[in-house]
C-alpha cells in the first residue's frame, strides 16, 4: 500500500525564546527536524515524505532534507495559518489511495517501530492514534468547580496520527474549527470512531529549551541499551 | 495562625532505576528532600515541619534536616503502606488549629512564593489547590471508545495540598479507599468543594533520572534572573 508522512514543521517557535523555530535547533549537531524525517525514512522504504515549512525557512529545510539517509523520497511545501492549514497543504499532493500519517515535526524522538505499529492499526481499523497513559492527578473544571478524573482512563495524545488517505483527505474538505486541535478531532467530526494506540513515553515534544536536555538524555539511553 | 508542612517522603524510588529512593538523590550536591524543607523552612519563620520517611531511613533524613536552614522546626515519623497512611501518620502530631500544608517530598523545586499562596487561599477559602493548565490533546475513554476533552478545562494538580487542620485531620478519619489519589481526593467525599488555584510550571516532581536535569536547569535559569 502507498504511504505518505505529513511532517509539519510550520511553528515559529516563540515559547523557545530562540529566534530559531525550534524544528531546526540542533540536538547532537544535527536539527530536531532531521531525525523526525529520518524515522520515516527508515520505517519504510517505499514511504515518501512532504514536510510542511515555514514559507521564509524552505531552503533551510531543503539542506536539512539533503543530509538525510534518502532526500529522493521527500518533498516540501509551506505552512498555513493554522496546523489546520499546514496539514490541509501537506495533503495536497498526495493523490493516490494509502496511509497517510501526520506528524509534528518537534517530536523528533519516535521510533520506526511506532511508525510500523500505526501502519499496522490503521490497516486494520482505517486509522490509529498513539497515546500514553497519565501519572499526574488531573481535575476537570465544571460548571460548579472541579471534579476529579479517573487517571486511568486519561490518554495524552500523540503524533503520527495515521490514517487512510481517503478518509483524512474528505475530512479536511471540512470548514475551519477552532475546536479542531489535532487530525483525529478533524477525522472524528465525520462520525468516525478514534482508534486509540499504545504511544512511546520517550515520543516527547520539544517545546522549551529544557525539552532539548531531555532529548539528548533519551539518546543517550538509547545508546546503552 | 499555626502553621505545619507534612512532606511525604516515603516512596522507595523503584521508578529511578536506584537503589536510593529519589528524595535522597543529589541535585547540585544537595539532597532533592533539603530543598523541598528549606522551601517551607523559608516561606513562613513560625511554621513547622513533619517529614514523613521510609522506616530504614531515619538517620539518613536526620542528617538531611541537620543541614537545613532550622532544623529545630523539623519533626520527623514514618511512613504507612500507602500515601493515605503515610499522611495520616504525619498528620498524627498536630493538635492545634491552624493550616496544614500536605507536599510531596520530591516536588523539590517548590517555591516559599507558592507556598504563601498557598496560605492565603487557604484562610480564606478553607483549601487551596496548586493547578496548571494543559498543553497536550488529551482524550478519556468511554464506554463506547473516547471522547476529546477540552483542554482548557484540565487542570493537573500539584502539591502542596493546603487545608484547615480540623478539615483534613477529620478526612483522614475515613476508612481508607483506593481511589483517593492525593489529599484533595480525600478532603472532596467530605463533600467539600475544591479550591483549586495557579500553581508553578517549575514545581515538578522529580521520577525519573532525566527529571534531575530538568530540575538542574531550572535552578540554573533561576540565578540567572
């Protein structure tokens, strides 16, 4: 079957404090975006890529896709206003049945082998949404105060989130929602059920500079193992 | 008004790989559990101190508070077979009226600013919650699959816990009951209503060994300002 991985790496990265967007700060002298290309890169090998650029940063991203393990099977286009928009882009060029997934950029930790299990979920249930289990004590604001979760049955949400092609690309035929805060909500407004799947702990976003330190301490571990 | 700190530091740190548990372990040469009293110790010159140890480390907490900033306001008991038992131990010596603050031992990076907060929400509203927001997706599994939460509703809930003494001493006199997660849990089938108010993005607790370096390097932005 054809896959296709949407990488948006739109953001401009304010809550770094960098001038930098944050998907290209280096992690090990080689940009976070790097590695998220390269997980893909490696998952498959008939797996082609478009990432989604800031417009002023295309040639940044173009020598960043130069260096990766086969720039022949990536492509790029720009961001929009909205993740909404970035991913509506991304889309754009794909215009063969499949599975597509989409993937934030900044988390440049996952592993092929959770790139291989979304494939395998969405094959199966037509689309699969990696998440982790919570540990903190987490309360919901009521109408009359707050009230306690059961932490057990809270899941954090992910990325790829892995879909058939048809079905991601009818739903973003859909009209702009600001309710709409990753793929799955935009795929779920159609009717369709949300297929949950077991996430990695180490799949962490990089969102502030400390995110950075984390990073290189899962690489490291990974490096003992 | 009086005023005690219960720090819970009973846990056996299985989750850091160590064989120390992780109040124990060193941040800049410093115990995490020193900063988490020295916290408390700053915050208010009137106020006292349970700390509630694993029974094999009683000496090894002794040494602790010795090197704090006032080690004559610092007590200490052991610690029961779960965090329910462990509080009510440390509640357990208080026996005047007063407010209570109920912490984590390993949320080392408490600030005494939160902790006045804390106090003050407390006078005048009989609790009070530390709370921040949510910058993950978050989804919650229903009977039928999962429904998206909205995330500006989710508060995830920090310590330290604040209540009048009367207030949590009485909760404590329930029966014990596996879904009390943390001290509000207990305090809430009162019938109580929860405070919850701003809590800090810094107070983290400390788990796993990557969460040292975070804390490092919060440390290091915080002389840096």
């Amino acid at each position: 079957m054809e896959k296709y991985a949407v990488i948006v790496a739109g953001g401009s990265g304010m809550r770094m404090g960098t001038s930098i967007p944050k998907q290209f700060l280096l992690l090990r002298n080689k940009p976070v975006l790097w590695y998220s290309i390269n997980a893909f890169l490696e998952a498959y090998n008939d797996l082609q890529i478009i990432v989604v650029l800031p417009p002023d940063y295309a040639e940044t991203g173009l020598q960043i896709i130069r260096t990766t393990i086969d720039p022949n099977r990536v492509w790029i286009t720009t961001g929009g206003e909205t993740r909404f928009h970035s991913v509506k882009n991304g889309l754009e060029p794909i215009n063969k049945s499949g599975v597509v997934f989409v993937h934030d950029g900044v988390r440049c930790l996952l592993t092929p082998a959770l790139i291989r299990r979304c494939y395998e979920a969405t094959v199966d249930k037509g689309n699969a949404i990696p998440s982790v289990g919570e540990v903190d004590t987490i309360r919901v604001e009521t109408v009359n105060g707050n009230e306690l979760m059961d932490r057990n049955k809270v899941r954090r949400i992910q990325t790829p989130q892995t879909f058939f092609s048809d079905l991601i690309k009818a739903a973003f035929e859909q009209d702009y929602d600001e309710l709409f805060t990753d793929e799955a909500s935009v795929v779920e407004r159609l009717g369709v059920k949300i297929n949950l799947i077991e996430g990695e702990a180490s799949n962490i976003k990089i969102t502030h500079p400390v995110d950075l330190l984390i990073a290189e301490k899962i690489l490291e571990e990974r490096e003992v193992q």
